[in-house]
C-alpha cells in the first residue's frame, strides 16, 4: 500500500482522492500524534492549540472546516488564520506558541488539486517517522474528549495576517527608535505576480511598507484562477509587464508563495539557483553566512556552484525536496539554503521556504549593492543543462544496472570537470529523469540523448 504522505504533505484531486472525510480523519489523527508528543516534551498542561491556514482554491471552504472538525473534536483549540501563504502559518505556529500548525494548499499544482501538511511545535515541517505516526491512527476509533474538553474554533484571519506582514517588513526594515517605518526599497519600481494565490495580499502590501512601487498582477483570486496561466509556473505575463513598464524587476509566486522565481529589467528569468547565490554572497560579505556554505540539492546548477566556489562558498547538496534542505541545515547549522524552483530558506528569519521573504531580501540587495538584478545574476551563470524523462521503466534499478551505470561513469568522464549527469527516479511514476549539464547546449543535449537511449532499453518495463 503507498504511503499516504508524499514529499510535501498529502495531495492530489480535491474531493476525490483528497476528501472532506480524508481531511477530517487527518485532523483527529494530527491531534492524537502531535497532542501526546506535547505531553511527552513535558509541555504545560491545559488547552492545547492548532493553527490552521489555506490557499485560495475554492476546494480549501470544505477542507478546512473538515480539518478543523477533526482537530476540535480531538480536543485542540483551532486557530483557523484563513488565507495565508504556507510560510505565514510556520511562522504563525513559532510565534504563538501552538503545539501545531497545518496548511490547506496544493502549492504551485493546478487548482482541481488540494493538498494538507502539518508543522510541529517551532513551525517545522513534520519528519517522516510522525507523519507514518499520523497514518498508522488514521481513522482509528478512541476516547475522545467531551463537554469542556472540546475545542472551539475561532477565525483570526486580520490579525493573523498583519502580524505576518509585520514579521516580513521587519527582516529588512527594522523599526526605528521612535516607531516609524523605514523605507528600504524607496525608488524600486517592481512588478509582482502572486498567482492569485494565498500572497495576493501580504507580498503587495509587504513590499509598499517596505517603500517599492509595486505594480500588482494575478493578484484577484476567485477560488478557481489559482496558478492558471500565472505565478512562477508561468512567468510569461510577468516577463511582458517588466518590460513594458520599465520595472526594474519582477518577481513571481506560486499559488501558496512558498516559492520566488524573479525576472530583470530585460525581462530575462532569474532563477532560484541565481537568487541563492546572490543571497549567499551578501550573507558571507555580512558575516551571517553560517561556515560559509550555501545548502542546495542535487537539481542544483553545477554553474551555481562554480561561481560560488571562487568566492570562497561552499556547497552542501541533498536531495530534492525543501524539507531536505532544511534537514540538512539545522543538521549542520548552516543559515542558507533552497531549490532551484524558488524554494529559499533563510534560517535567520524563517523555519521554511518563504516567497515574499525572498523577494524582500533579493530587492533589498539590489537597492544595497547600487547593481541591477541583472547585473548580480550574471555573476552566478548557468551552464547548459538538458532534462528528459524515461517513461514505462524500472526507477528502482536506476541506481544497481551495471549497463546504466557504465553508461554514466563513461559520460561523466567525457564530461571531466565541465559538466555532470545526474538520473533521478521520480518519486511517484514509474520514470527516471535524466539530466546533463555541459559546456554548450549541443554536448548537454547530445550526453542527455545518449544516457535516455540507455535507460529506456535497460530497464524498459
């Protein structure tokens, strides 16, 4: 039987595979796993409470009321923050002290998907060990509280929001003596795309406290218009606005802005792996950046860490999957780490990725350095990398056939100190994604093709 939870909490097609009774079960199952932890840590006694928030699918109305019935049931008070971007509720579930938070969101999936994801006590995304904790009670039978024992649910979605909102300005725009805000990013003219997700309202508002000049896109969600032809899955609207307005940048979100993807003056894409070098090199020259190292995974541009490394910057690499990195980071107390695909995480600030928080500090390091973003991303290049996907095989065996892997170690050699090969099977499909990185784009294409022809007659199902 598969395992309930994926990489990133359990998702899929909102009221059919993830459904009211699912979320509900989820809810009671949550209270029952994260509730007895808290007795186990020595917390204090009393009523106990979970914070929950969601993206703007239409189908995040039914789930949350379902997982919030879970939840009350198993005796938790519910703080229901309504919609927040995933970040917010991890920094919501640190700073009021709850014993768990949970978001209702399918992130950047298209919006017939849902999905729900639990944090702990500090706002860190569950190990793997409680989440199978979680599915082994999942909608078993036991005593459950009654009378004064049930918990209420309140909504707290204003407060929760500003304090939020509060938090992000704060990182780079710290209050004066006398209370007043500064203005960091005055004279930054940006465009921003928030998918029409859960950051429509606090990166907008986020980024004018901070002093830019925001010109606002993809910001009206209706429940159904999440992520659709928007955000950092597709940049393209956001690429045309830059230019069109003389923006001196942009920056993209996708639908629950755990993510930040960027665009330049020219309308040219910066990419995660470019935003965290950029980010690593202003923390090493600040003294902030932990060991000098930089956290990345294994999707990770070898170019990134060619650039990084003349700088004086290490690289750790994982695997793919923010919760990874993060694992990672607090493994060897590094300050800095992320994705390709966005997903950043700066330790001094947040427990996860945080959209907005990126953008806020990739602006404040363009307005700092005096540079265009430009001008900073073409310090960290890409080198060509080419990606395809070997359908209808055996994953498993990526790693043990001997004919695959004389295959790699023959490219790799081709490929010297100039480029790499990388075979990832997919976490859920029957396919291995085979990646090569090169000098020119021919040589990655031509490394990719050759491995791709390999794989499939190897290990063809």
């Amino acid at each position: 039987m598969p395992r309930l939870f994926g990489t990133d909490g359990v998702r899929g097609l909102a009221n059919r595979y993830l459904t009211a009774r699912l979320a509900l079960d989820l809810g009671d199952a949550a209270v029952r796993v994260l509730g007895n932890s808290a007795v186990r840590e020595g917390l204090p006694e009393g009523r106990r409470r979970a914070l929950i928030g969601r993206d703007t699918r239409v189908s995040g109305d039914f789930l949350a009321s379902a997982l919030c019935a879970g939840m009350s049931a198993g005796g938790f008070d519910v703080i229901d923050a309504g919609i927040i971007p995933t970040p917010g509720v991890a920094f919501l579930t640190s700073v009021l002290n709850v014993e768990m938070g949970a978001v209702i969101s399918a992130s950047h999936n298209p919006m017939p998907d849902n999905g729900i994801k639990f944090f702990a006590r500090g706002g860190f995304k569950l190990p793997d060990s409680k989440e199978d904790d979680i599915e082994a009670v999942l909608g078993q039978d036991w005593d459950r509280p009654t009378g004064a024992g049930v918990g209420r649910v309140s909504h707290e979605t204003v407060t929760a929001t500003n304090l939020y909102i509060d938090h992000l300005v704060s990182t780079i725009a710290p209050l004066n003596p006398d209370k007043t805000q500064p203005k960091p990013l005055r004279g930054l003219k940006i465009v921003a795309d928030c998918a029409n997700g859960a950051t429509s309202v606090v990166a907008p508002e986020a980024l004018r406290r901070a002093g830019a000049e925001v010109l606002v896109i993809n910001a009206s969600p209706d429940g159904y218009n999440i992520n659709k032809n928007a955000g950092s899955t597709h940049p393209e609207q956001l690429q045309a606005m830059v230019k069109a307005t003389d923006a001196v940048m942009g920056v993209a979100f996708d639908g629950d802005a755990d993510r930040c993807l960027a665009v330049d003056e020219d309308g040219n894409m910066v990419n995660g792996d470019q935003i965290m070098g950029i980010l690593a090199r202003a923390k090493k020259e600040a003294g902030k950046l932990a060991d000098n190292t930089l956290v990345v995974t294994v999707m990770s541009n070898l170019g990134l860490k060619l650039a990084l490394k003349d700088m004086g910057i290490k690289t750790v690499q994982t695997a793919v999957g923010d919760r990874y990195v993060l694992e990672e980071m607090l493994r060897g107390g590094y300050t800095l780490g992320g994705e390709q695909s966005g997903h950043v995480i700066n330790r001094e600030f947040a427990t996860t990725g945080d959209g907005t928080l990126t953008a806020l500090t990739l602006c404040n390091e363009v307005v700092k350095s005096g540079k265009s973003l430009k001008q900073l991303a073409a310090d960290f290049p890409q080198l060509p990398q080419q990606l395809v996907n070997v359908p209808n095989v055996d994953k498993m065996a990526a790693t043990t056939n001997a004919a695959v892997q004389a295959a790699v170690d023959k490219e790799s050699k081709l490929l010297g100190d100039t480029g790499r090969v990388l075979l990832r099977p997919s976490g859920t499909e029957p396919l291995v994604r085979v990646m090569a990185e090169a000098a020119t784009q021919q040589q990655a294409d031509e490394v990719c093709d050759r491995l791709a022809k390999v794989v499939a007659d190897e290990l063809a199902l």
